[in-house]
C-alpha cells in the first residue's frame, strides 16, 4: 500500500502536485469559510449532561430563551465630568438605551467573509438597565449580542453597536466604557495582531533558516513549508467538513492548535525525506532521480507511517474522555495527522521526483562525502561513556521533574490583557461594585411538578444564598413567562474566572442549594464559576482513565513494531520521566516562579499526549536504528555509535522546527496558550536532544544486544557468498534483490552506509 501510493506519485507527480494543489486550497477556503458554524465558545456545553452546570444550562435555554451563542456585553455609562448620575442623565441614558435596542446593527463589510458561506450577524441587540453604583458615579447596561465570539464578522457587528452606542451617549453628554463578552475577544485579538504577525513570521523565518542552514538550499528551505501550509489548510479544512457532517461542536482552539501541530510535524516528515534523498544521490550520483526518489519514499514511508500512527493512536485514546473539548480534539488531531500522512506518502514524493537534485540547489553536498561531525562526537561518547551519560540525563530530568510539587490546575480563561479598554472599564466597575457583578453566579429553580411558583414558593432559598461567606448580593428572582421555573442571580466578591470563585461555588454555595432548596423544587447552579467547578472535576476524571489508556495503547505499539518486551520498558519510562520533567519545568517557570495561580487545566493531557507520542516518534527513529546496527558485525557499543552518528542529524534538526512551531505559542497573550507552547516545546526539545540522542542510546550501550530479548540476541551474519555479496554491493539499494532489514526509520540516514560502515567497524 505504502509502496503503490509513493511509486505512483513519483510516477506521476505532476498530476499529485496538482491535484492536492487544487483539492487542498479549495478545502482550505472552505474550512476558513465555515470553521465558525462548528465551534462551541461556552465551555457547559461541553460538560457531561449529569453536571450541574450542564443542567442548569439547559434549564436557561428551555425556560428562559438563553443561546449558547448570546453574550452579553456590560456597558459602562457616566457623565464626562465625574459627578454622580442626575435624574436627567438617567432619562437619557434610558432613551439611548432604547433606541439601541430598536435599530438593527447591519454587519459590515469585512475581507474574511465569503457571500454565501460566511454568517451573517446582523441583528436587534437588546440593551436593558443593569445596576447603578452605590455613589452613583456611573450606570451599568446589560447589552445582549447573539453570535460566535470568535468569528471576525461578530467582532465587526460589535464594533459597529460600539460606535454607535458610543456615539448617540456622547451626543447625550455621556461618557461609556464596554467589558465582558465580546468586548473583551475583541480588544484582546486587537491587542495581540501585531504581535502575532510578528510571532507568525519569526517562526517562519526560524524554518527557513534551519532549512538552509543543514541543506544550504532555496528549495530545500521553501518547498517543505510551502507543501506544509497548504495540506495544513485541507487538513482544518476536512476537520471542519466531518464536524459539520456529524454535528460535533469544534473549542475555538482547535484549528489554530491543529495548524501549529501540521507545521511541526509535516516539515518533520519532509524533513526525514530530504535527509535520504539527499543521502542516496550523495551515493549514486549516476542514478535517475525519480527513481531514487520512489526508492526513497517508499522506504522513509514506513517510518513516517509508523511515526503518524502512534500520534494517531495516541489521540485517540481522548474518545473515552467525559470531558467534551477533549473529546473533540482527539478525532480532530488524529483526522488532520492521517491528512498529513496522506500527503507524505503523496504529495512530498511527488515534489521531490519533480526537483530531483534542483531540490539541493546551489549546494555542493551531493558531490561531498558525508562527515561525522558534532552527530559522529556524540556518538562516539555515548558509546565510551554510557553510564555516565545515562546517569546525568537522569538527574537533569529528575531536577526539574520536582518542579511538579505542589502543582496546582488553573481554569481560568486568561482575562484581557490590563493595557486594553476592556480591562480598563472593569477595572472601573470592580472599584464600586463587587468583582461578580458583570458575571453572576446563577441559581434555577424548576418545580418537579410544574406547578406556578412564585417568591413564596422558594422559600428560604434566597436568604440561604446571601448569607454564605463571599457572596455579596442575591437578587430577586426572576420567573419564566409561564412561571414555572425561577431564575436567582449572586454576584460574588470575587472574580467569576478566579480559584476563590471556583472553589467558593463548588463548596458553599452548592451545599447551600442543597439544603435550602424546598421539597418538590430542584435546583442547578449555573455560571462561569460553576462551569469551572464542573470541568475541574471532569478534567480529573479524565486524567485518572486517559493516562492509563494511552500509556497502554504506545506500550503496546512498541511491542509491535519493535518485537522486543524489554526495549519498550526502557522507552516507556524515558518518555515517563520527560514528561514529568517537562510538567515540573512548566510548574516551576509559570507557577511557582512565574507567580500565576497553577498550570493551565488541559495542559498535563495535552502534554502527555504530544510529549509522549512525539518522543515516542523520535524513539522509534533512534531504536530502529539501533536495532539495525547492532545485526552488523560487531561490538554492541560500535553499533551505538554508528546509530546516533546517522539519526542524530534528522532527530535534532526536526526536534528544534516541531519545537519552533509550538514554540510560537510560548508569545502568546494568553496564559494558557502560552503555558502550552512553552511546554510542549521544551517537552520535544527534551524528547529529541537527551532522550532520543543519549539516555536510550546510553542504556543501549549499557544493556548490549540484551535489550531486544527475547526476539533477537547477537548479531546477523550475511549468509550470501563473497562474490555474490561484492555484485549486489555495487548496485543502488534500490536494485539489490531481497528486502531491506529493519523497519528503515525515516532519519534520511542511508542502509547501505550503515551497512559499509558497519562492516568496516566489526572488522
């Protein structure tokens, strides 16, 4: 299958080329186009339907009318000199405020929408009275918008009710400030986009710069990251078209989180296929370099298959998951790295059989002979000095696994960045009015039986609310048109997003509800604070059955491709204890010197599933290899060093790009992205330069040809004769009868230079 699909599209690669060229920007623009209609903002909707803020949310959008998709913007409105609110000020501030809410708000405009695909937003906003501050220094209004808040046409419409709202205040000689919602997406992506820009191209310039600085080419340094981008496209675009199809809701994150992964790993695979082309026809100069390189991909195709598929496998483990932003991105990861895979055994062939060696350009290194270098250094001191080796990789990656102590989960969203307009206004309203008042904490009430209700009928549920320590006002309830549900909204003294708040609604507030909520009635606690409460504990649910499952899962794929019980122990527990060390340096730089309250809550599973796969990946690579070597001819220790000479070059070169494309998101405004790039980054970093390039080779070393009992021990003769052996020599690899030995990692790292080294080493 591997074999076909490269050999046809090295065959026919300018039919390949084009049709992912074709395909592949027709589902990207498509996906762009429709990413909106598949994504879920609010995080209740991705609870379980037994949490309490998953009911209560149902309770909101059957009884009361609420959308998942409505959000309300807090508008700040005070008089421009300061003093307090008068009378008139209140009467034209309540004219403003309906005639806001009794004109459409048309979307503009905007260059990311597409007629008749792109949605449009416009729409009546309802703006109603909220709350005066106690002094009277300003007014608040509760402005309702319905629609994605992370699609670029909601933010249009919303500068668009701003300008106005702004506007029509001002001509009333009022002065108005907008937090929360919508308000709050927009000034933090106005914020960020110059940054971002500059992060965007940075990285992109980090990549090219690798690229010409191991191949000393322009294709070599533009063409991977030009095929990279367009299957990355049609991957969030065929992620976008199967949770249109099955009617699963996308987290905002997930395509910018799948683009930054299809960057890393796509130019690793591309990059696995430069280093054996460039090998071979370093070797046969003489050859036809379509032939090479249908030889070439046919053999590196296994490894990335092998590679893709652990990744794959990995994240699939997230379907048992409860919690449903884990449950999304698992398929939504696995889907874009099967894309991806597609086009390594396609695509990438199909380029290389078209530039031939035009890819190497203006370099001389096919005429050159291949050097050990650094890569030939490292080797041959793994292979003098294993225990050594062994021993301090072990102590750095234990010294920074104790970062892990004390470790603490965070769930708040990040908040807006201090510097915005948005984050001034709440800064403003928290110096009169508790921190909740723009996001209260919310009590339903239904009868069981549907029968009427009314404040009575609630009994001491209300008093019960305000007398719990931190919150600091229960307002009156609020009925549904047919009265029988009730609506009890608490503002608390401390922020919604906040810890105190999580804890304070899980603990008190829910044990209140429970014992003063009357006989016959039934009561959910909903809000940002419950909902994090909620997804605290399906998070850990998660993490006590995910673990397992993955660890057992990559376990067992090691014991397929490697046939061996012993090896996979060994890489088992390397990528364990990096991915503790890589947990504990995050802890140690964000939290306990960073000054943040905890770790970001999706960021130990998120780590364990790329850390663990990916530096699986990587430990397959180096293992193969070994396992290679070690049946030539010669001491364990030789082979040692051979593998690690010819695997260090690939390894480290796609570790420092996968590394630079998670690492962009270390920049990011966001404390959570940022905490989930800076960590997976380092977790790949660690995984390819002291896992996969010392302490597995080290323990190589030390076990011998032990650590691949019970299937093999000692090495292979070549059962074929002198002559025959010296003929079959002189022919491409491609020529030779007979199947190649190993599984062939991907590392661009030619067999047949191994084979010659080998011999020369045991001889």
């Amino acid at each position: 299958m591997i074999r076909a699909l490269t050999g046809f599209s090295t065959r026919k690669p300018w039919r390949v080329i084009a049709l992912w060229g074709v395909l592949g920007i027709l589902v990207s623009v498509l996906g762009q186009a429709l990413v909106f209609r598949v994504t879920q903002t609010d995080s209740a909707g991705f609870l379980p339907s037994e949490y309490d803020a998953a009911a209560a949310l149902r309770v909101a959008e059957d009884e009361f009318g609420a959308r998942a998709d409505a959000g309300t913007v807090t508008v700040l409105v005070a008089r421009r000199d300061g003093r307090p609110l008068a009378d008139a000020d209140r009467r034209r501030m309540g004219e403003v405020a309906r005639g806001l809410s009794a004109e459409r708000v048309e979307m503009p405009l905007i260059e990311e929408r597409i007629p008749g695909l792109s949605k449009d937003y416009s729409q009546v906003p309802s703006v109603v009275p909220a709350m005066t501050a106690p002094d009277g220094s300003f007014a608040l209004l509760s402005a309702r918008l319905r629609g994605n808040t992370t699609d670029p046409g909601m933010h249009a419409l919303y500068r668009a009710f701003h300008d106005r709202a702004e506007q029509q205040f001002g001509d009333a000689g009022l002065r108005t400030g907008f937090t929360g919602g919508v308000a709050d997406v927009v000034d933090r992506a106005d914020a960020e986009k110059g940054t971002q820009t500059v992060v965007g191209l940075v990285m992109v310039g980090l990549i090219v710069l690798i690229n010409v600085l191991v191949f000393r080419s322009v294709l070599a340094a533009f063409v991977p990251l030009f095929a990279v981008s367009v299957v990355g496209g049609a991957a969030a675009g065929t992620v976008v078209g199967a949770a249109l199809l099955t009617g699963f809701d996308l987290d905002p994150g997930t395509p910018s989180l799948i683009g930054t992964v299809l960057i890393g790993i796509g130019v690793d695979y591309f990059l696995f296929l430069l280093f054996r082309f460039r090998e071979e026809l370093r070797r046969q100069p003489e050859a036809d370099h379509r032939e090479v390189a249908a030889y070439v991909a046919g053999r590196v195709g296994t490894a990335v298959t092998s590679a893709a598929l652990t990744i794959v496998a990995a994240f699939a483990t997230l379907g048992v998951a409860t919690f449903g932003q884990f449950r999304v991105l698992g398929p939504s990861v696995a889907v874009s790295v099967l894309v991806m895979l597609v086009a390594s055994l396609t695509l990438m062939p199909a380029l290389l059989a078209v530039a031939g060696r035009r890819m190497f350009w203006p370099s001389r290194s096919l005429s050159k002979p291949e050097r050990p270098g650094a890569a030939g250094r490292v080797g041959e001191l793994v292979a003098r000095r294993p225990l050594l080796v062994l021993t301090a990789s072990i102590v750095l990656l234990g010294a920074l696994a104790v970062g892990v102590k004390g470790v603490r989960m965070d769930f708040g969203t990040g908040g807006t960045p201090r510097e915005t307009a948005a984050a001034a206004t709440a800064r403003e309203i928290a110096r009169a009015l508790p921190p909740g008042v723009s996001d209260p904490t919310t009590v339903y009430v239904t009868a069981e039986s549907g029968r009427t209700l009314d404040a009575a009928a609630l009994g001491d549920l209300p008093k019960a609310l305000a007398r719990v320590d931190g919150v600091g006002e229960v307002s009156n309830p609020v009925f549904n048109a047919d009265r029988t549900a009730a609506r009890l909204d608490m503002y608390l003294k401390a922020d919604a997003q906040s810890r105190h708040a999580r804890d304070l609604v899980a603990g008190p507030v829910r044990d209140a509800v429970r014992k003063a909520t009357p006989v016959g009635l039934t009561a959910h606690v909903g809000g940002t604070a419950a909902v994090f409460a909620d997804v605290a504990r399906a998070v850990d649910e998660d993490l006590r059955t995910v673990f397992p499952v993955a660890a057992a899962l990559i376990a067992l794929i090691l014991l397929v491709l490697l046939r061996s019980l012993l090896a996979p122990v060994v890489l088992m527990l390397a990528v364990g204890l990096c991915f503790a060390a890589t947990f504990g340096a995050s802890a140690l730089v964000f939290q306990h010197l960073g000054g943040e309250p905890g770790v970001n809550f999706v960021l130990p599973l998120v780590l364990f599933l790329f850390v663990v796969a990916l530096g699986t990946d990587y430990n397959i690579l180096i293992s193969d290899r070994l396992r290679e070597e070690m049946a030539r001819p010669g001491t364990a220790r030789a082979a040692v060093a051979r593998a690690v000479r010819h695997t260090a070059p690939a390894i480290s070169t796609a570790g420092v790009v996968l590394a630079a494309s998670f690492g962009s998101l270390a920049v990011n405004a966001d404390p959570s992205t940022r905490q989930i790039g800076f960590a997976t980054a380092l977790g790949i970093l660690l995984s390819a330069f002291v896992l996969s390039l010392l302490l597995v080779p080290a323990a190589a070393a030390l076990l011998g040809r032990g650590i691949w009992w019970p299937v093999r021990r000692g090495h292979r003769s070549d059962p074929v004769p002198e002559d025959v052996r010296e003929e079959r020599d002189r022919k491409p690899e491609w020529d030779r009868p007979g199947p190649p030995s190993g599984l062939e990692a991907g590392t661009g790292m030619e067999s047949g230079t191994s084979v010659e080294s080998g011999t020369r080493a045991g001889r």
